[in-house]
C-alpha cells in the first residue's frame, strides 16, 4: 500500500464530521457473580440495591444534622455535617466509581465518588475519615448501600478530637469534584434517600430482572441473557431487549457487555449502550456476522428503540446517514471487534420483566462465506488457476494455498496485485511505512498476519506470512462488500473484484459508502482507479490458460 491510501482499518473520513466516540468494555469487564452487582452482601452485611437506587450516606438513627451548605464563618461550607459517634458506617449514595481515596487537605483523608446522575456526571464527597478507615480505593466500583468507610475526626473538626467527629458530605454537579463541576447543596437528596437497609432486595440469584411498561415489539418471548454471555445488570429495557434477542437469533455470540460505572459520555453509565463482541471478527466469517447484526438490529430500529450503531468504524444512526470515523488506533476502539448500540433506554426495570423479539428484519448470515480464522488444515485444497512460472517460485505455494480461503478470491488476482503493489520484492518499504511483499501498514498488519511459515515469528516480511495476510484481508473485504451488492445498496457494473481492489486500496468504508467504486476525493481518481485498472489488466497473465 503506498503513502496516500487508506487502510481497511481507517475507513473514508468525512469531512466536517463531529462524533462521540465512545470507549469500550472489554469482556474481561462484564460483571460476574463476584463483582458488585451481583446481588452480594455489602461489607456490612447488608444487601445492595437494585441499579439507579440511592441510599442515605449514614444511618440518620445514628447522626444529627449539625451544619448546613453556605457561608459558614466568612467561607463557603460545600456540604453538610452529620455528626456520629467514630467508627460509624458511611455508605456510598448510588452507584459510581472511586476517584479518590486517601488524603485530602484539611479534612482529613476522604473518598471522592464519580457517578451518572440522569445522563449526567456528578461526584459525592466523604470527608473527615481516618486512612485506616477507608474502605474501598481508587478506581474500585461500588453500588449504592455498600459501606465505603466510617465516620472520623481527621483533620480541622470542631470540638477537635472524638466530640468532633462527623461526616462532611458533598454533592457535585455540572461534571465532577475533580472535573469541572460546581458544589451544590446536598441536603435535598440526603432528606429524599432511604435509609440504609430500607431499601428493596435485589432480585434472588437467577430470577428474572424486575421491570417497568415500556414499548416491546410483538414476537417470541425472549430468554434472559445467560450470565455466561453478560449481565443485565445495570441496564435499561431497551437495551436488556437488544442484547437477549441477538443472542437468540445469534447464539455464537458469546460475550454481550458494555456498562461501566463512569465514563466521559452518557450511554454506558446510563444503561442505554451495549457491545456485542464479534468472535473472529477480522474474519471473512466475522465481519459477515458483525454486518447481519447490524442489518437486523437497524431493520428493527425503532421496535427496538435504537438511537445508533457503531461498527467497523462507521457511525450509523437509526435514522440517516452513516458516516465513516476517524481512526482511533485500534481494533476495538475502531469498532472493529465489536458492533456498539446505544438505545433510547425506557428506564430500568421494576417488575415483572417480559421482553419479545421482533417480527421483522433477516440479518441473513450464512456460515463458510470465508473459513472461521481464515487458515487452512494441512490437507485442504489450494487455488489451481496460477499459470505456472508466472510468479517467483518462493510466492507459488504461497499464492495457491491464499486462493483457496474463500471462493471470492483467485491466486491469480493476489499475484497481480502483489505484483501492483511490491513487485514480489519481500523486503519492500513504503515511503509511509507499508512493509513487504503484501504493503501491510503496521497498524493493520496485526489483525490478518499469523505464523504461516512455521518460523516461530510472525512478519509481513515472510513470504508466506504475507500472503495468507493478503488474502485473509481480502476474503474479509469480499465478504464486507458482498452482502451489500446482494441488498442492492452497492453497485457492481464492472463485477465485485473491482471493487474488492478498491477497498484494499482505500478501505471498504469508502465502497460502502459510496455504494459502489469510491468516488468523491481526488485520491480515488488518480491513486484508486488506476492501481485497480492496472491489477486487473495484469491478473490474466497469471491465470492458467484454463481459467
């Protein structure tokens, strides 16, 4: 691949495009019964509550109210005090994630809690805690009702010493304590919060998620997710919905993830996002899976609530136009190993939980469009249609065994357009970086190459590793862009190997969205059009005269 084009990893950008791109959960992140969340007792003894709950930081039995937020002496007082005896529990108001735990100037060492208040960050502050005393530690998620610490008299109290003891809470808004948010009063939500303890049980282990009325689509009843797969814990309706009907109708996915406590955007914290991780996702087999997801969740969109979809870093909204991202420097931080859906949400749920799948919408995805992981057993066939001398002999067995991954794509085609783009020569370097025979950037070059050869390295400058990389890359394309000509939505007048060239060229995005040879950018014109011209002028004096 030469310096100007563009990688199947770093899709078409569009120009003038602002986008949330939202960060991913790995599936080493979904909660499991160990985690908060699972219906566990708190460190206390005292049962979490359900997702979204809020709990009273002290047991008000045990505390009194003894000074307000305001002035206070000439200063601002940014919380309230509640004074108790030392040693008395604090617990965490609602779920969120530690930001702080440890020392803090003048009051002693302190817990700093970062959380999603309806859609929107927000911190509570413990204060006045010895370090002995602190429960939980910096980055540790908590739910609300666990305790997190007990009350002390460290730092500036009033009287000093035990008499003083107290917790100093705050409340935080318009972002976070350590993030640009502003103090508020939080005596409000502390009058409104439960008690500790008062709250409802969680579910007992295994039962079905509680839920409240929200719009479900009429189909079959669906299963709860299995806890194998991922929690539901956390989430809203719709996206409960989402993530049992596609691993119904999708059963070889088997990690659905996606919520965290805190993040730099809404939509996992809130419960309306998911991650459907694609196995063998750089796959022929994986992206035709990925692309069915896809199809059949936006051919359901509004049955099933969606606000968007990210895949294969593309932006495609339930309603408009998709448009390509800009890299973002990874597998999944470019969605390619997994396809994101953000829901409207329809709340948490709080009774009763009957959730249907939709009537509607194929997403077709038939199996063996390219071999699971794109390797071949030892004995399986290899591609016949290379003329013989054609290429240097080191590349023959190489091209022959590339060939036979998918039916999509011929030995002879690989041979031109190594051909095209190093001249067989192993050790090329591009201007931009490109390394050998195949022009393999070294940020797409992890995704496709493997240890072909046996030699105990994996390099785009092994023949044979470059090869089957090669065609790996370009089953994967085929079987990106095939679906879409037989939907319609990609035109191929000249037939599909054109435009397979073309993506590997300038990455499938920009075939896909330009429903056919990419158009519109000087670059397709005078770089895309003539090394795919070029590719197929050649391929014929590769081809074995029979073919």
């Amino acid at each position: 691949m030469n310096a100007t084009k563009l990688i199947a990893a770093i899709l078409a950008p569009v120009v003038g495009l602002t986008l949330i791109v939202l960060l991913v959960l790995v599936p080493a992140a979904l909660d499991s019964g160990c985690t908060p969340g699972s219906g566990a007792p708190s460190s206390t003894g005292n049962p979490l509550l359900p997702p979204g709950s809020t709990v009273k930081p002290v047991d008000p039995a045990l505390v009194r109210f003894t000074s307000g937020f305001g002035m206070r002496g000439g200063a601002p007082h940014q919380g309230i005090d509640l004074a108790g005896d030392p040693g008395t529990a604090i617990y965490a108001y609602t779920d969120g994630v530690v930001a702080e735990s440890g020392p803090a100037s003048g009051f002693g060492d302190w817990i700093v809690l970062d959380h999603n208040l309806s859609g929107l960050p927000a911190s509570t502050v413990y204060r006045h805690i010895f370090a002995n005393d602190l429960l939980v530690h910096t980055g540790d998620q908590v739910r609300a009702g666990q305790q997190i610490a007990r009350i002390g008299y460290n730092g500036a109290v009033d009287p000093p010493g035990p008499p003083g003891a107290h917790l100093h809470f705050e409340l935080w808004q318009g972002g976070t304590r350590l993030g640009g948010g502003h103090a508020v009063d939080p005596k409000p939500i502390y009058d409104t919060a439960p008690a500790p303890g008062t709250g409802p049980p969680p579910p007992a282990p295994g039962s079905p998620a509680p839920a409240t009325p929200a719009p479900s689509p009429s189909g079959a009843e669906l299963a709860a997710l299995p806890a194998s797969v991922g929690s539901e814990t956390h989430w809203q309706i719709d996206t409960i919905r989402i993530a049992r009907a596609v691993h119904a109708k999708y059963p070889q996915i088997q990690t659905i993830g996606g919520w965290r406590a805190s993040d730099p955007y809404p939509d996992h914290p809130s419960g309306r996002a998911a991650d459907i991780m694609i196995p063998d996702y750089s796959s022929g087999e994986g992206i035709a899976l990925g692309n069915a997801v896809v199809d059949y969740l936006l051919s359901n969109a509004d049955a099933f609530g969606i606000d968007y979809l990210i895949w294969r870093q593309e932006y495609i909204p339930a309603h408009g136009e998709r448009n390509q991202m800009e890299d973002r420097g990874g597998a999944t931080a470019n969605h390619y190993d997994h396809v994101h859906v953000t829901t409207n949400g329809h709340g948490f749920p709080g009774g009763d939980l009957h959730l249907y799948a939709p009537e509607g919408g194929s997403g077709t995805y038939s199996p063996g469009q390219a071999t699971s992981d794109c390797t071949l057993d030892p004995g399986a066939p290899v591609g016949d249609d290379l003329a013989p001398g054609s290429v240097p002999p080191q590349f023959a067995p190489w091209l022959r065994k590339a060939g036979a991954i998918c039916p999509h794509i011929k030995p002879s085609l690989l041979a031109a357009q190594i051909h095209q783009e190093s001249g067989f020569n192993a050790t090329a370097v591009s201007g931009s970086g490109a390394q050998g025979p195949g022009q393999f950037m070294p940020e797409t070059w992890p995704s496709y190459g493997r240890d072909d050869d046996g030699n105990g390295q994996v390099s785009p400058f092994d023949i044979g590793d470059a090869v089957m990389a090669q065609g790996r890359y370009m089953c994967a394309i085929a079987a990106a862009i095939d679906p879409a000509i037989t939907s319609g939505k990609v035109k191929a007048p000249n037939g599909a190997a054109e435009l397979y060239l073309a993506g590997y060229n300038a990455g499938e995005g920009a075939v896909l969205s330009a429903g056919g040879f990419p158009s519109g950018s000087a670059d397709y014109v005078n770089q895309t059009r003539p090394y795919v011209d070029t590719i197929l002028a050649n391929e014929p004096k590769y081809a074995a005269v029979n073919q």
